[in-house]
C-alpha cells in the first residue's frame, strides 16, 4: 500500500465534508482524528460523520467512488486519490444492544449529539468542523483531554458492557496518549476484565501491537495488571517479586523495540521458568502473531544466552548469531536484558563493535557449498548439513582459509566419520 501524504489526505478529508454540506447535509470530522488533532499529532486517518443515509452518501460520491462493506452498520468508504487514502463516512447513529459484547445487535440513525454519547471515551467523542475550526464537544472529552484523562461516555458499566474490547483499549490509550484512566471506569474494567474473553483474539492482539511497542509499554503493562485484564491476556506470566521486576525492567530499557523484540522481553519469565520450551512458543500462536513476529520472539529467547556471552563463545557459535538477517532489531533486546540482569553491557559492544567491522572480516563469503559434495561424490543427506558446518566453523576459527584446503578437509572428515 502507497504511503499517504498527510497534506493531501486532510484537504481530501476536509472536501469530504464539504461536499456533503454542499449537498444539504450536515458533516464533520469524528473521533480519534479529532482527538489528535487537538493534541497537535498529524492523524493517522480521517473519520467523517454526517446525518445522510448511507445511500444518500453513495449518491453524493457515486458508486465508483465508494465501498458499501459496512453499510449495515451506516458506514459508507469514500475512495479519495491515491495519496490521500479512504475515508469512512459514517450516519450519525445511536446503538441497540450488545449482546454478543462486541457488536450492536442494530443500529438506528441519529443526530450528532446521540452519535457522540454512543462512542466509547470522551476523548473519542468530540467532533470538528473543519469548515469553521470549530470543535464540537457533547460529553466533555477537551477537559479530560487536556487533564489527560481516560474516562468512559455517561455510565461506565454500560460502555464496557457493549463492547468488551473497550476495557482493553482504555489502558491502550493511557499507555500510548500518556494518560490516567478515570478511577471509576477503572474500577469498571476490574469488575468485568475476566469477560474479555468473549472478545476474538485477533482484536486483542492488534490492541497489543500498538501497546508494547509505545514508549510509555512499561506504564501499560502495569495498568494490565492493575486492570485485572493481565491474568485474562497472559495468564502464564509471573506477576510478583523478582520476576515481574525484570520483566517491567526490561520492557522500560528497551529502545523503540519491534512488537516481536517486546513480546520476547514479556514472555522471558514465561520461557524460563517454564519446564517446556515451548511455552513461549505455545504463548505466542495462542496470540495468533505473524509468522515474522514469532521467529523474532523465538530468536530473541534461543540466542540469548550466546549473546549476553559474547567474548567468551565460540565464534563460530556467535557467528551464527549475528548474521541472522534481523539481528539489529534483536538487539535492542540483548541489550536490555544485559542491562538489567547483568547490569553491563559489555558484551553488547563486543557485539555491536564486531558488527560495525566490514561484513568480509567476520562473515566471509563459505568455501564450499553442497555442489562442492556432489562432485567429491559424497550422497546427498543429512551429511551434508553437518559437513558444510564444520566446514564452516574450521573456517571462521582460520584453520582452513581457501577451497583447496576447505575440500581436503571435508574429504578426509568424510571418510574419517561419516561414510561408513
């Protein structure tokens, strides 16, 4: 997907509003959008609420330009120009009940005040007209914006009850805005943080992805556990003494971690303690993470050990370490962890001075490879993996520094252990 330009994806906001009210219809910018603007953030996207039906949205922008997909729930998708993006054009709604705890059951349309108290936090409930620079505000969400406050719309116990996920995305917000949550929406997110689980693991998890990577992760994995939804989330995890120490410490020490290297420093207690090694591992597929995030996690939990270790591993051990292709991103990990449980970081420049070298003096270019085997006339099978390692090693050690000597020595290693 083609980056979009911030410029040109608010003017087309802006003239998505415009249109709407050149047409008789009421329209202005909601939501999260509204909310950053306000706190001086470029918005990731654009949400536009108006009082025309979603076929009447359709007719002012045409069909060509417009997706129906959440027509049922009064949302219309208005396709701009490549550099600006989509916006959802939404009818101002109120919302029938929830009950599978995620979903309105039906939605009726409204007016902007009863759209506005049907929303989840306050500071998610103010609306803006771009055509007058004029924030409308039904439920008190600048106060608790600038007063940095996470609190629900009207009754708490009833916005928590309608979407489950609502309790996970108020200590998000905290985390990520640098906010409080509101102690009585707090305590409503306690009563019922067990509940969460109705709502679909994907859901959490994308909730999780924008969480821990913020600067702000070590604060939000503390409300998780303040919340209750901690145990609901990771139940595995050692909550108390020295453990849970070492994890906040770690997760607070890592610089701008990928969400894989910080899922790794979550679930390091879990791996260690755990008399399976593959409780992370069963951690992380129950998250339902990419396939890229859970070799990140794995990497980072495997090698640990090698790299906190460094001056005193064998290189071609440690070699092998560092030339896995995500190894700058791993070690904001390494680092962390050596931080905290060795207080030195030692090893790390070991590391980080081996990798600044040029690459031809540390991961030189192998001797030989498997074809190099099939002409010798050894089979192919599972020899071949442990000869081209040893190969290997004898090569980083210097013992071997040319493919004549490389194919003297896998000949004779051959012969020696492998081709009775």
């Amino acid at each position: 997907m083609a980056s979009l330009d911030s410029v040109k994806a608010r003017q087309f906001a802006k003239d998505v509003v415009a249109q709407l009210r050149e047409s008789g219809y009421e329209a202005l910018w909601a939501g999260g959008c509204v909310r950053d603007r306000l706190l001086g953030c470029d918005p990731k996207d654009y949400d536009v609420a108006t009082n025309a039906t979603p076929d009447q949205i359709r007719e002012v922008f045409g069909k060509r330009r417009t997706l129906a997909i959440g027509a049922a729930f009064g949302v219309i998708t208005v396709c701009g120009p490549r550099a600006a993006g989509q916006i959802e054009v939404a009818t101002f709604r109120r919302d029938a009940t929830y009950s599978d705890g995620r979903h309105p059951d039906s939605v009726a349309f409204s007016n902007a005040e009863e759209d506005a108290r049907r929303r989840d936090f306050t500071i998610n409930g103010l609306f803006y007209d771009p055509l007058s620079d004029q924030v409308i505000d039904y439920v008190g969400g600048q106060d608790d914006l600038a007063r940095r406050i996470i609190r629900a719309i009207g009754d708490p116990e009833e916005r928590l009850s309608e979407d489950k996920l609502r309790m996970l995305r108020a200590v998000r917000f905290a985390t990520t805005l640098g906010c409080e949550v509101d102690p009585e929406t707090m305590r409503a997110v306690q009563r019922h943080a067990d509940e969460l689980k109705v709502v679909s693991v994907e859901r959490i998890t994308a909730e999780l992805r924008r969480l821990l990577p913020d600067a702000n992760r070590r604060r939000g994995l503390e409300l998780l556990r303040e919340s209750g939804l901690l145990a609901e989330v990771l139940p595995e995890l050692d909550c108390a003494g020295d453990a849970w120490r070492q994890t906040l410490e770690t997760l607070g020490a890592m610089k701008e971690p990928s969400f894989a290297v910080a899922v790794a420093a979550l679930f390091r207690t879990v791996h260690l303690q755990s008399a399976s090694n593959n409780a992370a591992e069963d951690s992380c597929r129950r998250w339902k993470l990419s396939n890229g995030e859970l070799e990140g996690v794995l990497l980072c939990l495997k090698h640990e050990t090698t790299i906190r270790g460094a001056p005193t591993i064998d290189w071609p051990a440690l070699q092998r370490v560092l030339i896995v292709a995500r190894i700058d991103e791993l070690m904001s990990y390494f680092e962390a962890v050596a931080q905290v449980i060795d207080g030195t970081n030692e090893a790390i420049q070991y590391c980080r001075q081996t990798l600044a070298r040029p690459q031809a003096e540390w991961n030189p270019v192998p001797l030989i490879t498997g074809d190099d085997l099939k002409q010798l006339g050894i089979p192919a099978g599972v020899a071949y993996r442990r000869l081209l390692i040893a190969v290997r090693d004898a090569q980083l050690n210097d013992e071997i520094t040319n493919q004549e000597a490389a194919l003297v020595f896998v000949e004779k290693l051959w012969k020696a252990e492998f081709s009775h």
